[in-house]
C-alpha cells in the first residue's frame, strides 16, 4: 500500500494516542507570481500531547528540516510521511518543507488569469490534501486551532478561515496573520490569494454581526450578482441560526469563485469556495440562480453538520454530505424566493440518485471506507443525492419538529467534536419515540431502492414494492376536470411489506409519493398515464415534477416506450412554467433519442424533435427563461438534424 494512502484502523490508532492543541502554518508565496516557481514555503508549528514514544506527521513536498521540542532531528520521510520519535508528555514539533503549486486543484492550486495577466491562488483539500500544502494530522477526528501566517505581495488579498489580526508591509511583499480558529479538522482549513475583485456586506442578528466578502478575479466582476448572493447568504444565516438554535461559530463569511475548481465547492467554515461556473458569462435563467443559491445554502448547512460537528472517519461522510444536500433544497424553500426548490429536487437531484443506484457501482448511503482511496470514490449520488433523498423521508418519519430538535440536540451535545452514525440516532430517537435505528438498518446500510405499484386484488387494491423498505408516504387521487387534473384526496400510508393493502378509490390518476417524502420509483398504471398524456402540464409544480420523474424512470426502464415518452414531451414541454422542470425534461428527451433508440428511427425522430424545439421556441415569451432554454435546445437539436438550415419564419 502507498504511504500516501491512510487507513481508518491505522489513523484510529494514532488519535488515540495523540492529542493535538494547536497548530501554526506559515506560508511564503511572495514568489507565486514567478512562472520558473514551481514551490512555495511552508513551516508548520504543531503543539500536541502524547501517550506513545512514536507517530508520524503528513506532508506530501519536500521536507528541509524538523525539529522536535527544540532539538534537530534526521529527517526521516517517504514522500508522504515524516516518522516522528521520542515525543514526550507534551511535544512541539517544526517541520519546514516546501510545496508544490497544482493545476488539478489538488493542494494550493495556481492560475494565471490570461485576461489580466495576474496569477489567483487558493486551496482544496478534501479528503486528504492540505498536506500538499502544511504538515498535518491528516483525519477529520484529529482538530486543532489553526493559525495561518502568510507571506505575499503587496496589494493582494490575503484570505483564511479567520479574519486577519495583523498586517505588515514590507516594500513589495506583505505578511498577513490571522486569528486562531476554533477547532477544525485540516481539511477544512482553507487560505486564498490574489488581486480578486471583493464586494463587503454584513450580517446582524441580536448582538451577532458577521461580516460577509464575496470575491472573484477581476476579469469576471461583471458577472458576480453579489447582491443576490448576499440576500441569499443573509437568509441562509437567519434561517439556520433558528433551525438549529446556535448561532454562526465561524466569525466572518467570506465566500469566493475561483477558477479551474475540479468540484462545486466547497465548505471551508469562513472561506467557502465555488467553481466559477456559476456566474454565468451570457444570459442565465432564474432555474440556474435557483441552483447557485441551494450550492450556498449546501454549503452554509455544513458550517454545522460537517465543521461544526464532523464525523469521525469518512465511513460517515453522509453525516456532512446528505444533511447538506437535503438542507440546500430545505433552506431554498423556507428562507428564499427559490420556493421551487423542491420540485427541482425531485425532477434533478433525485434522478441522479436513481440513476446511480442502479449502476453496478452502487453502494450503501453509510459505507464502509477503510481507507482515503475508497473515500475519494464515495463523493458521489449515492452520498449526496441519495442520502438527501432518504433524509426527507427521515423527516416524513420522525416529524420535522422532531428532527430539528433532533439536531439542536446533537448540535449542542458535540459541538467541536467527532461523531459517528450512533451519536445522531440516539438523538432523533430519543426526540421522536420511533425505531430509527431499524430504519437505518433499512435505508442507510442498504443499497438499491424499491419500486412501487399498485395492483387490483380481487376487491381491494394493493400497494405493492419490490426490495420492501419502511416508508411513510401519500398517494394522491387526481380527476380529470374538463382536461384538467385536480387532486381530489391524499392519503398517507405506512408500508414495510412487499404487499400492502391500500383504500385507494377509482382515480383518473394514481400518484404514488405524491408529496415526494420518500425515495422510490412510484411507477403509474396504465390509466394513470392516459390522464397526463391528456392533462399533464395542467398539475401543480411539484405532483408535475412526479409524473415528469415516473415518466423518465419508466422510460429508461424500458416500461414507457420511448416514442410514446417524446410525444408526450411534445404535448406538455412547451407549456412547463418551472425552468427547473423544462431544463430536465429538454434534456432526457435528447438524451433519449440518442440512447434508446435503434438506430434505424433516430432521425425521423431527431427530426421530429428539431420541430418540436422549434415550435416551442417561437411559442415562447420574448425574453423569458422558457425561450432561452428552448432556443438552447433548438441549437442543440440543430446538430443533429439541418432541415431547419437556411429557414426563416414561424413554423
């Protein structure tokens, strides 16, 4: 096995005899401008307790020096360990090496913006590479304060987790100290440099001011909408200080795009950081602001259920990822004006967690990672997608009073600490009165998902799964009215047989999950299917989000036939008011031409659905979200069919 690689037994072992206090990092970039410059220094300052004679510190560079309470010592290194002997009681350790910049994102990464000539730095560690950068204990359960002091030219900004406490000019270079943080796992810890463009904002709530920065390079400031990121950003921090009933820990807020990210973003608590995808160069919809302000959202919920708390070993990484991705969409309905938050959950976050759990790389929402190499794998729809899915039937479970009370308990119980599955349960049973750890056992330590139907059995009908989970869930009965679909009744049903019986009366549709509370394929029968391919797109936002997910889940099962499928695309698409709704649909109707179909029929269909883009791109309102995602479709469609080439007019 690489020493670059770390097990949990192994790392489990060394928590357990090392206790770290506190840890200082000084860092000279002054040189980051330089291209011939491939290193930048690094001197790490660890204070930590021992009961063994022996560990090792991580680091991944090129070490110079270490000393160990005072004294030199040989460096004994293997490219991504420094052995470390003779500790006492209570040691301080000085390990001096040099870094190397990367271009993967992998450590401080370095760009060089091609428009102003001007290079932009910052970090990403997760799972494990701010050793890249500083000598570390690197595992989530080993935290410390960290004091970070760095070197640089003058006149850049200089960012960490904490606010700067001091700043000294030095003719062309600077030296900017910051605050010691509250205790952190390393790699959450986070620094970014450069000349970027930064507008300044704050938040108050009672006798708690915090400041917010929002940050980006120079060259993309016309495309920032800072005011809209910091509403959003004020209504995360309002809503999350009441949901979980402890005020924001981390001082300042300071949030930054930054380019070539090789991910979203990421949770950096006063520090987070977001791919620059995000601020879109050309037009962009409200669907596409609706998606940046969940990210915000995702990543603010972690500055709890991830900094504040974080799990013990990445065996858990559910425990940040899933309650951050259910958060996102949660906070987006409660606390902004994304109220449709939900219904692109279901229609997009879920379809990813579907489409994911039926890949033979499938695995539990709780896996078992025994090493950094299987971790970097579980950063996936499964623990994303997936657990935000199994968490909003968690919710549906125990109550939502339950389960924020839940959380306030957990948060209160383990604040700055580490924590495994057990310790959340144990608060969320103890809340609700209900079997959660059986629920577990069901949802969070399986894999696969259940898929549901209803079947006439003699005089009664039944509700029937495959793979049985508990669910608590509602199926609506809809009426056709004059071509509309209105829901007449919703009736909420417990099941955990793979048979259940079920007062279901004759309905034009039948909708399993209506609500959307648990994670199921809910197939419709063939009834059901007539009565959207009449009325569809008359349906409320979120039961629309349901059939158009049924009906991309029976489609790709090979249930629906897909010409079937597209004419019923061509119905209803053109009248899909939610953006977040249409851009899927659009989406899986040209993924479905190109994937599912013999080849023979591809292009009277490609045909078919050029005219369809088209139609729907004139019919739109000048201006609206709909006719630019309709005109993005047609220029899409257009690559494959030109019988539109040289035309003009109204179809």
């Amino acid at each position: 096995m690489s020493s670059a690689n770390l097990t949990r037994e192994e790392t489990a072992a060394r928590s357990a005899g090392i206790t770290v206090r506190d840890i200082r990092v000084e860092l000279d970039i002054r040189q980051a401008p330089d291209p011939q410059v491939g290193g930048f220094g690094s001197t790490t300052t660890l204070r930590f307790d021992a009961t063994t004679d022996a560990t090792w510190i991580d680091f991944i560079g090129e070490v110079r020096a270490v000393t160990v309470n005072g004294d030199d010592r040989p460096v004994v290194y293997d490219g991504a360990r420094i052995a470390i002997s003779g500790l006492q009681a209570s040691n301080t350790v000085v390990i001096d090496g040099i870094g190397l910049y990367s271009r993967s994102g992998e450590g401080l990464h370095r760009f060089v913006d091609p428009v102003d000539g001007e290079t932009y730095l910052y970090t990403q560690y997760e799972p494990a590479d701010s050793r890249r950068v500083m000598a570390c204990f690197e595992q989530p359960d080993m935290k410390a304060s960290y004091t970070f002091v760095v070197h640089a030219p003058a006149g850049w900004h200089v960012l960490a987790n904490q606010s700067s406490i001091r700043v000294a000019e030095q003719g062309e270079a600077q030296t900017v100290e910051f605050a010691p943080t509250l205790p952190l796992s390393s790699y959450i810890t986070a620094v970014a440099a450069g000349p970027y463009h930064r507008v300044d904002a704050e938040w108050t709530r009672g006798d708690q001011t915090v400041a917010l920065g929002v940050l980006c390079r120079p060259s993309l400031a016309e495309f920032l909408e800072a005011d809209e990121i910091i509403q959003v950003t004020r209504q995360g921090l309002d809503f999350f200080t009441d949901a979980f009933a402890f005020p924001y820990p981390w001082g300042k807020y300071d949030q930054i795009f930054v380019p070539e990210y090789n991910l979203g973003a990421m949770e950096n608590p006063g520090l987070v950081t977001f791919t620059e995808a995000y601020l879109s160069r050309g037009a962009a919809t409200d669907a596409q602001r609706g998606s940046r302000a969940n990210t915000i959202l995702h990543e603010m919920a972690h500055m709890w259920f991830g900094d504040l708390v974080t799990m013990r070993w990445w065996d858990d990484l559910w425990l940040k990822e899933s309650f951050a991705d259910y958060m996102g969409s949660h906070a987006s309905f409660a606390a902004t004006r994304f109220t449709d938050a939900w219904e692109r959950f279901a229609a997009n976050r879920k379809a990813w967690a579907y489409q994911q759990d039926q890949l033979p790389t499938t695995h539990p929402i709780v896996a078992d990672i025994t090493d950094l190499e299987a971790a970097k794998l579980n950063f996936d729809g499964i623990t994303y997608a997936k657990g935000a899915s199994v968490l909003k039937q968690l919710v549906a479970f125990v109550g939502e009073e339950h389960f924020f009370e839940g959380a306030r308990r957990y948060f209160a119980a383990h604040a700055f600490g580490n924590t495994t599955l057990d310790d959340l349960l144990v608060q969320l049973e103890d809340v609700s009165g209900r079997d959660v750890r059986a629920w577990s056992r069901a949802w969070l330590e399986t894999s696969g998902m259940s898929t549901l139907w209803i079947e006439d059995a003699g005089d009664e009908r039944v509700l029937v799964q495959s793979d049985p989970r508990p669910h608590r869930l509602r199926v609506g009965l809809y009426d056709l009215d004059g071509g509309a679909l209105v829901r007449r009744e919703s009736i909420e049903v417990d099941i955990a047989d793979e048979r259940t019986p079920i007062r279901v009366q004759d309905a034009d549709l039948v909708l399993i999950n209506d609500d959307d509370l648990t994670y199921a394929k809910a197939r419709l029968d063939a009834r059901s299917v007539d009565a959207v391919e009449q009325g569809l797109s008359t349906l409320d936002p979120l039961p629309r989000a349901l059939v158009w997910s049924a009906l991309w889940n029976a489609a790709r099962d090979g249930e629906l036939p897909i010409k079937r499928y597209l004419a019923i695309v061509a119905a209803h698409a053109a009248a899909e008011e939610n953006m977040g709704l249409l851009t899927g649909v659009i989406a899986n109707a040209a993924y479905s031409i190109g994937h599912y179909l013999p080849e023979s029929e591809r292009s009277a269909l490609r045909a078919d659905w050029l005219e369809t883009t088209w139609a729907a791109l004139n019919g739109a309102a000048p201006g609206s979200d709909a006719q630019l995602s309709w005109a993005r479709a047609f220029a899409a469609a257009s690559a494959f069919d030109s019988s539109r080439a040289g035309r003009r007019g109204d179809p």
